[in-house]
C-alpha cells in the first residue's frame, strides 16, 4: 500500500525537479543569447530561434519569420559598425514562468525588464532606453528556442 502512495509522490518530484531544471536551461540561454546580442554575433542569435519567429515590437512593428527576422537584425541593429547597441537586463526583474500541456512541460515564458546603450564610433557605451521583453521559449527537436518575442514600453531609461 505504501508503495503505490509513494509511487505517484516520486513522479511528482522528478517531474517538478525537470521542469526546474529545463526552466533553468532558459536562463542560461538567454544569457547566451544576450552575449551574441552585445557582440552582434548574428549567426550566434540566429541560432537560438524557431523557423517562425514572430518578433513584437512596439516601435518597429512585427517582423515575422527566421529569414526576414535575419535580414532585419543583419541590417539595422548590425549593420554599422560604427553604432552599437548593448543590452543589459536589470537585476531582479527577470522572471521564468513554466508552460505545460497536460501535465507536460513543452514551453516558458521568460519576462522581465532591460536598459540599453549606445555606442558610437566605438566610444564609452551612454545609456539611452529602458523597456520591458517577454519571451516564449519552447522545446523543439533542437532543444530550447524562442518563438515569440515582444518588447514593449519603450522610453528612457530609469535606471
């Protein structure tokens, strides 16, 4: 009888200590994913997308799908190298939110809030904006991806 209590017990347990460490996976690949970010490392950030790709942003409309995304990126946010961007998330704001499908964990959400710098003619990076992402992230035959993107509320920075 004990058996067959402590049985569901364990499954729960290994199913929840899983999902903490898939979730965990998230945060370090978002690590790395901002590190190409910052370094305009495009084959790099690339990598870490599904195929459709939906990007969200409240200035610059939606770009939909790796190909366009690619070519976006490759030509606004990397294609000078006399003005770069970097991104930095403030510490405390970035959060993971597990998704699952019956009990299954197929996805996270990870949300939070980032500040950027500009730097021109590779001077001293000068703080310039502030704005909130959220970000799903989803299990695929590659691993974790993103999929979808939103980043919004875009203005200047607090910080």
């Amino acid at each position: 009888m004990k058996q067959k209590l402590l049985l569901p017990i364990f499954l729960l347990l290994t199913a929840t200590l899983s999902a903490q460490d898939n979730t965990s996976d998230v945060l370090r690949l978002d690590s790395l994913f901002w590190q190409a970010y910052n370094r305009c490392d495009v084959p790099q950030m690339m990598s870490m997308f599904t195929e459709d790709i939906e990007f969200y942003h409240d200035k610059g409309g939606p770009t939909l799908g790796l190909a366009k995304f690619t070519q976006s990126t490759e030509k606004n946010l990397c294609g000078n190298p006399n003005f770069r961007i970097y991104r930095e998330a403030l510490p405390g704001t970035v959060k993971v939110f597990p998704m699952h499908n019956q009990g299954v964990l197929y996805g996270a959400i990870l949300s939070g809030e980032h500040v950027f710098y500009i730097s021109e003619n590779g001077g001293k990076p000068v703080l310039d904006g502030q704005a909130l992402f959220t970000h799903l992230w989803r299990i695929t035959d590659q691993g974790w991806k993103m999929s979808r993107v939103l980043s919004y509320n875009h203005g200047p920075a607090k910080k």
